[in-house]
C-alpha cells in the first residue's frame, strides 16, 4: 500500500527526469538494478556473477556435491567388499555345497522323498520341535518371572544379578549340561546324598538321559536370553503409571496384568522367538546330556554323516534344518523389528509431550489408571 493510498490524499506526481520516459524503471542497469540486464542482487536472466541468482550459479556446486557423493559410494563399496568375500567363502560356500549335494546324489531330488519318508526323520523332526517349543515355553514364563523380580523388588545384589546376566550370556552351553551333570547326574552330588543317607545302591535322579532332562538343561541356559531384553524393557517403563494404578488400590497380580505385561509383550515375544531359533539348533546340550534316545534334527545330521557315512541325507537333514531355521529368524526379526518400532513411537510421543510443557499421560499411563480403576 503506497502512501497516497495510506493517507487517503493525492499527491501531484513528480515529472520524470529529461531522456526518461516515465516512471518506468525495468531498464534500469544500475550497479544495484535487478532488471534483465543488471548485475546487482536481482540478477538478470544473463547475469552469472558470483552472487546473482541465476540458473547456473549453482552448477559447480553441486557437481562437486554429486562427485562427492559417487566417491563415497565407491569408497563405501570397496571397503564392503573384502568382508562379503569372507562371508562367502567362510559360509555362503559350504552352505551351497551342502544344497548342491542333497539334490545332486545318485537319488537326485528324490532324497527328500526318501528321507521325509523314513520314521528317524519324522521322529527326530516331531522331538525337536517339542523340545524347542518346551523350552522356550518355560524360558518364556520362567524369565518373566525372574525379569520382574530383578527390576521391581528391591533387594541387595539387584544390579550385581542383572550384570551376571549378561556375563552369562557369554557362557557355551555345555558348561550347563556339565554342571547338570555334577548335580544331577548318576554319580552326582543328589545322588551321593541320597545314597549316603539311605545306604541305597542307587540314587532317584536319572532324568538328565531323557527328553525331560534335555528340556531342563536348556531352560537353564536359555532362560538369561530372554531376560535381557525384558530387563530392557522394563528400564523404560515409567513408574507413574505403577504409582498411579497402585494408589488406586490394584493389587499386584492386576498391575502386572494390566500395565508391566502390555508394554513387556513386545520384548517378550523377541526373546521367545530368539531362544525357539536357538534351541531348534541346539548340539552340544543334545550330546553332552548322554541322551541316546534323544534325537534330534542336529544330531540327526551327526549321526547320518558321521557314523553312518551317508552324505546325501546328512545334507538333505541339514537343508530342512537350514530352512526351518532362516524362517523362524525371519519372524524374530519382524518382531524385533516390531518392538523397536514401538520404542521409537514411545520416545517420539515422549519428546512431544516434553515439548508442549505438559507431563506424558500416554497410553501406557491410562493402563494404570484403568487397572486401579478395575481392581
């Protein structure tokens, strides 16, 4: 709005200097001009200074930008490839030979007919599925358990428990069995007891040689792994909602129904789908037990290829295991993915809630309300 406009009064226009005609400035090439051909801030159409705005001012710019960008890409690409050579010749080989000699045997394609219909394959198949779906069962349920115990009762060693956790973690499974066995075994210490104080000739504990004692063992080493991501998840669990639905008058058995188990599921599921993937693979817990009777797909792989010399359906055992095993870590991943996800989408609503100056009531903290709300 001019100032004529502003004030609501006409003012006599000023006549325009000798040799121009008007009032018409858009050929004016002064220093400062952004007509077509000034060489000012405006900048014209040809005008190509370091500080115009023209369209190709920016062009060796961004020619470095993008031979910048296809260096590193190159240099990024050149520093991968030494690692996927190893990988490849360390892993990718072998796993190809073992494909390629189940379908390239005198039987061909047909040993997956024959192996699937043997009664050893559907045996070692149904028991390792039941025992890496006990197992993680009990891991599950039992690291639960412990998991609440460690974060939400107080008591002395609390951290010292959650640290030997991930020490344990770094454990190889047969100390575990070895340990069972030192305990439970036939000339353990229960079984010294037992017979020192009743003068019997033997003890009563002669599990460990069955499916039973095979799914304690792995219960006990697998167990911490499902732990540590629930212990993780329960560091980010805001206490107010505990609060909240513990003044309301919700017992404990509701609040962790209500309010811990919700916001747990997620890690729960991830360390259930990690410790079914291990046990599905589980060897050395198989074989130091002594189980005879116990055989699995691993040590049905063993025993094939090792004692009984027959390659073909070593690798035939050895490809349904890898398939089995590539699809459940496929799922583990989903839900892993899955509960990260749902940890940034916390966080996110948590740095929103901070932003706009109010204290985070989420969904989470109207579980506890409602748990209380219900008791």
């Amino acid at each position: 709005m001019t100032e004529r406009e502003a004030t609501g009064t006409l003012t006599p226009q000023t006549p325009a200097p000798p040799g121009v005609p008007g009032d018409d400035r858009s050929h004016d090439n002064g220093p400062n001009s952004a007509g077509p051909h000034g060489s000012g801030r405006g900048g014209g159409p040809h005008d190509n200074g370091p500080n115009s705005g023209g369209p190709n001012s920016d062009r060796p710019h961004s020619t470095r930008s993008r031979t910048g960008r296809s260096g590193h890409r190159s240099r990024a690409g050149a520093w991968a490839l030494p690692p996927i050579a190893v990988l490849g010749v360390i892993f990718l080989y072998p796993l190809a030979l073992v494909v390629k000699e189940s379908v390239t045997g005198e039987a061909g394609v047909g040993a997956y007919a024959d192996v699937f219909a043997s009664d050893a394959f559907t045996d070692a198949l149904v028991t390792t599925v039941g025992i890496a779906v006990g197992a993680t069962a009990g891991c599950v349920v039992l690291g639960f358990a412990l998991a609440l115990i460690v974060a939400f009762v107080p008591f002395p060693g609390s951290r010292g428990v959650a640290k030997f956790i991930d020490v344990f973690l770094s454990f190889p499974s047969f100390l575990i069995t070895l340990a069972l066995l030192f305990l439970y075994g036939t000339v353990g210490m229960a079984n010294g007891m037992w017979t020192d104080v009743t003068g019997a000739a033997e003890g009563p504990f002669d599990f460990l040689t069955t499916p039973w004692g095979v799914l304690l063992a792995e219960i006990t080493y697998f167990t911490p792994f499902v732990m540590r991501p629930l212990l993780a998840a329960f560091a980010q669990l805001d206490t107010a909602q505990l609060e909240a639905a513990s003044s309301l008058g919700a017992r404990p058995a509701r609040i962790v129904r209500r309010v811990i188990l919700p916001e747990a599921y997620p890690a729960l599921m991830a360390g259930g789908s990690l410790v079914l993937v291990l046990c599905l693979n589980e060897f050395a817990i198989v074989l130091f037990t002594g189980a005879k009777d116990v055989v699995t797909l691993p040590m049905l792989v063993y025993s094939k290829a090792i004692l009984e010399s027959d390659y073909v359906s070593a690798c035939v055992v050895a490809t349904v295991n890898v398939v089995i095993s590539v699809g459940l870590y496929a799922l583990y991943r989903t839900v892993t993915a899955r509960t990260t996800g749902a940890a940034r989408t916390g966080t996110s609503r948590t740095g929103r809630s901070g932003r706009s100056g109010t204290p985070r009531t989420g969904r989470t903290e109207r579980r506890g309300r409602n748990a209380g709300a219900h008791a």
